[in-house]
C-alpha cells in the first residue's frame, strides 16, 4: 500500500486499516528511537512529582484502573 493508493479511511477493510497503522507506527517509531522527549513531557512529570509529594494528587495500581475502568463500562 502506498500514500497515492490509500483509499478514504471509512471505505478501507479493518485488515486495511490495520496494514496503515502498522505502516505508520514502524515509520514513526524507526525515526523518533533516539529522539529526546519534548519539554513539556518533563515539566509534566514534575508537576505529578510535586502534586503527589505535596499530597494533592496520588498513584493507583493497576488493578484499580482496570476496576474503575469495568465500573464506568458497566
């Protein structure tokens, strides 16, 4: 499959679909595997580093994701 011959997304089978994500995630992964993380990924995790220091924010396992996951499913 090529860029000229994808057809439009809604008309493409899932196999297709699927041959597009994969083609697209090898492309991205083989060029970014040394690529430094953007500045805002660190001031992220700074800013969870300090919430949960200063008990304002905390972890879950997890199991407890998959449980309010299911929950909110339900």
């Amino acid at each position: 499959m090529t860029v000229q011959t994808i057809p439009d997304i809604d008309k493409m089978t899932a196999a297709q679909q699927v041959e597009l994500m994969e083609a697209l995630w090898k492309s991205m992964s083989e060029r970014n595997v040394n690529a430094e993380p953007p500045d805002w990924h660190r001031e992220y995790l700074a800013d969870r580093q300090r919430a949960v220091a200063n008990g304002e924010d905390s972890f879950i396992t997890l199991d407890e994701l998959e449980d309010d996951l299911r929950s909110e499913l339900e």
